[in-house]
C-alpha cells in the first residue's frame, strides 16, 4: 500500500486558465488557425491539445501571414513585439497574465522616475525577455546573490528592483536582501511580486515534504514554477521528480517508499495529476487523501474583443 497525498492547491492558476480560454474563445469566434507567439503556457499537453484543434504555435511574429489572428502568450512580450504586429497589421489579443502585466507597469513607473532597474528573473525566460522588452532605459538582470555583487549601477541613490512573478520566494528573498544590504536606496516590492499561486503551490510543497517519503510534481521542464517547486522538495530532503505525465514514473524511485506526495504546476492539467495516479497503480495498491490547503477563487477578466463569447 503507497499512501498518496495530494497537494492543495495544485495544477492550473488563474492566469493560466484565462490564456488557454482565450485561445479556445478565439477559435471559436474566429475559427481556425489562431497564431499563437510561443507556447500559451508551458505545458506541452496543453500545447498539443490546442494545436488540434487549430492553434498554430510560432517562435517569430514573422512566421504568421499578414493579418491573422494572433495570441500573445501569458508570460508576455517586449514593446518591440507589439510593434512588430501593429506593423504587420495582426489584430492580436493579448493572453499576458495580468500579474505580469502589473510587473510591467511597475517597471515603467521606476523607469520614468529616472531610475536603473535590477530584474529578478532567469535569463532567456519568456516572461524575462518580455519584462525587460516592456521598461525603457537600463534594466540589470540578476539570478542570484553573486550577481548582486557584481552589478555596476551609474547611481545607487536612483535603482530599483522588480521580479520575475515564477521564482522561488525564498530564493528571491535573499537576492532582495543583499540588494537592500548593497544598495539601501533601492525601492521596489519585497517579494509581492512572485504572484500569488506561485506562493501558494511552494507552501503547499512545503508541508508535503512534512508528510510523504517522496514528492513528484506534473509540469514541464520548462516550466519555471514546475521547477521551482522540485528544487523545494529536494533543498526539504525529499527525493523528487518533475515528470512530465505518468509516463514518466521509474520503478526504482518507489523502493523503500511508503508515502508520496503529488502536485503540479501552475500550467499542468488535472487531468495529468489523475494520469499519474493511474501509473502509480502500477506499483501497488494506493490510498489517495488532500491534504489541506489555501482555496483559490481568483479570476481574471477575459479581453474586451472575447468577454462574451
């Protein structure tokens, strides 16, 4: 017997849920193909289930033919994407998370005040690519505390900070920390940034790892918060895996183990949380329980051109 414990909350944010939403409310309105600028979420299942039914998925605005439909993703873009399409006459609708969108907004309000930004944030992350695109003037990417050491700002007095909204919190709390130790003019907001179902999915893995033998999470490799939460896992002492679906799953990570704990990503489908516990039916009979957890009720406003569809 392998007794299962199921993390709440889990799986699918709000953000999410409104990108992938807007991509079915644009098929159905406008029939396909929708374009879509890089992966709506990072999730490959989500992606491969999007794309039968008529989403086309492109790395560069100029794969798509002047005047079609096309979807920014929810990690994003830089200013010179908005423009590209404006010029290639897309009527786009715009799937940016709102919580990303408000990481812009702050980023443009510090760069009007005159001042240098330092982006918390992993390098080549499309919401990373995005941010930095969408704030003026000189913006300082930093990854860890080293980076903080190394940074050469042309005045201290007029900096300030914001994040990437996927991070760990308490990753970025100490990268925050040695910023205000550096440089105790800067101003930005503490870790308000790293949005709100990324802090509750790392709590929630926290108080697994109190409870199971072993943690795996449903998410793809490229899914920054899918990450994050296995890195938490195993910095607790728990073995743990990010696996994409069932498929995934190893004989040998079941040896010796009498509890397990599940979760998923902010971009992972329940039904791939089911999936994996299908699989593990394979290695034995298996009591499933949810532990308890914070209740999300968050939605987000759909854009104008699909709120009634």
């Amino acid at each position: 017997m392998i007794r299962v414990v199921l993390a709440q909350p889990r799986g699918f944010c709000a953000g999410v849920e409104r990108a992938i939403e807007i991509v079915e409310r644009a098929l159905n309105k406008y029939g396909p193909p929708i374009y879509v600028r890089h992966e709506i979420v990072h999730n490959r299942h989500v992606v491969e289930d999007l794309r039968t039914r008529g989403a086309v998925f492109v790395d560069e605005l100029a794969e798509i033919p002047p005047g079609a439909r096309t979807i920014f993703s929810a990690h994003g873009v830089a200013k010179r994407v908005e423009q590209l399409a404006a010029e290639r006459d897309l009527p786009v609708i715009d799937a940016t998370c709102p919580l990303v969108a408000k990481v812009h907004n702050e980023g443009r309000r510090y760069a009007a005040q005159g001042r240098e930004i330092v982006l918390v944030g992993h390098a080549g992350h499309a919401e990373v690519e995005g941010t930095i695109g969408q704030v003026p003037g000189k913006v300082h990417l930093v990854q860890t505390v080293a980076d903080v050491a190394a940074l050469q700002i042309a005045d201290p007095a007029k900096l300030a900070y914001i994040t990437q909204t996927t991070l760990s919190v308490d990753d970025t709390r100490g990268i925050i920390a040695a910023l205000k130790a550096r440089f105790p003019s800067i101003v930005g907001p503490d870790v308000r940034d790293i949005c709100y179902a990324t802090q509750n999915r790392q709590q929630a893995v926290r108080q697994l790892a109190s409870a199971v033998d072993m943690i795996l999470v449903v998410g793809s490799r490229n899914s920054s918060n899918s990450n994050r939460l296995r890195e938490i896992g195993e910095e607790l002492g728990k073995p743990s895996y990010l696996i994409d679906d069932a498929d995934a799953l190893q004989p040998a990570w079941f040896v010796g183990v009498h509890s397990v704990g599940v979760t998923a990503g902010a971009s992972a489908p329940e039904m791939l949380v089911q999936g994996v516990l299908d699989g593990l039916r394979r290695f034995g009979e298996i009591e499933i329980s949810t532990q308890a957890g914070v209740a999300e009720d968050v939605r987000f406003r759909f854009p104008k051109e699909l709120a009634d569809t």
